[in-house]
C-alpha cells in the first residue's frame, strides 16, 4: 500500500476505533454477534469464525442454510469445519454466560458453551465427552482419541468414532475408559457430525436471542474492554 492510501484511511481507520470504544455493551454485544463489522472497517472475529465453519461444511457463510448436498462429513475440509464449529462453541463459552444461571463448576469454555445454550440437551459426560472430543481434533485432527491420564478411568479419556447418520444423536457415549490402547468395542463413543452441525447452529442463534433480550454477562476478566481488543479485528478490501 502507498503512503497516499495509508493518509487517506488513516482518519477514517481512527474514527471507527473511536466509535468503537465509545460503543455501549449491549450494542456492542449484539453487532458483534450478529455483523460482519462491528464498524466499518473493524470485522466480528465471532461472525467471520462462524463464516468459516459454515464454508467449510458446506453451508452459505453468512446464514448457515445448507448449500445442496454439499456436506461431506468425513472428508477434509469437513473435518475443518467440525473443528472450527467446536471453536465457535468455545467463544461463546469463554465469552458470555447467562444471567439467569449458576456457572457450572467445570471451567472448559466448550462445556460452558454447551450447559448455557444447549438448553439441557447434553448431560455432564456428555459434555465433556465433546470437550474430549475438541481436545482430540484440534492437537491430532485425524485422530479421534483422547487420552487425559493414563491408567486412569477419566471423563476426558474417550475414543470416537465418527459417523454421519440422519438417525444418530450428536454423541453415543462408550463406557469410561483409563487410556489403555487396547480398548474394546464397548469404549467407542460415536459422533455425528451432521447432528452436531446443526446443533451448533442451534445454540449460535440461542446466543443472539440471549443478547437481544439482555440476559448475557461478559465473562472476560477484564469485561467489556477486553473483547473489543480481542475479539474486533481491522479487515481492508
């Protein structure tokens, strides 16, 4: 870029920080969650994460409608999106809890994700079974196991199977397991993608309604200040 452009959005670049900080929480919570920029030219890093988990899966990027048959769910840029989608999860729940609910005692921001806006679909082993199961993706990828302890009978010790099927729920459990790999059958905890997909799509819309009717809390340490300068980024076109 030549020094001309870079005077030019220079004025323009610092009126849209102004505005930025100047901006009241509930409307700063609720452009973040809901617009590609939160002012122009600072972009939501929650919307365009979101965008990528929806590319990814074969989904239109900024409404989330399934784009014909396109989702694959065992092939690569699935498997992306799954994991981008467990990441999507882990904002809310690192970012937000709600007003009206005692914060749960397990501190991973997936599960808190899942306890606030899943409204009561998951039970406890379920929940952190997903929480494994992120574990599992985002430090192997391809490897769906999860060993949290050896020799030890864990809720985060889990090995998936991933299976896409219309008539499976997001998570099957196995029994608990102490991280021996010469586990049985009966171990295997199986995942549907498609089901989950949908299910975080879900729980996304559940947090904007909770924004919209004022029921969110920031759960940052430092609140407010915080998400704007994590969570806000400068795009150009």
């Amino acid at each position: 870029m030549n020094p001309e452009s870079e005077n030019t959005e220079a004025p323009f670049y610092y009126e849209s920080v102004c505005k930025l900080y100047e901006m009241e929480e509930n409307e700063f919570v609720i452009r973040l969650l809901n617009e590609q920029f939160v002012v122009m030219p600072l972009a939501s890093a929650f919307v365009y994460t979101l965008k990528d988990a929806r590319q990814a899966t074969g989904r239109e990027p900024w409404t989330g409608v399934i784009i014909g048959d396109k989702f694959k769910p065992n092939d690569e840029t699935s498997r992306m999106g799954q994991l981008t989608y467990l990441l999507v999860l882990e904002q809310m729940g690192r970012c937000f809890k709600r007003k009206s609910m005692p914060e749960p005692e397990c501190k991973y921001p997936l599960y808190k994700a899942l306890y606030y806006y899943a409204h009561g679909r998951f039970s406890n082993d379920e929940m952190m079974a997903l929480v494994a199961l992120r574990h599992a993706f985002a430090h192997n990828y391809y490897s769906a196991i999860n060993i949290h302890k050896h020799g030890v009978e864990h809720l985060l010790n889990r090995v998936f199977n991933v299976t896409a099927r219309a008539t499976l729920p997001v998570i099957k459990l196995g029994k608990s397991w102490n991280g021996d790999l010469n586990y049985g059958s009966e171990h295997i905890s199986i995942f549907n993608p498609i089901a989950f997909c949908q299910v975080a799509e879900e729980m996304v819309s559940n947090l904007r309604t909770l924004a919209s009717s004022g029921e969110l809390e920031i759960a940052l340490k430092f609140g407010l200040m915080e998400m704007k300068k994590r969570f806000v980024m400068a795009m150009r076109h």
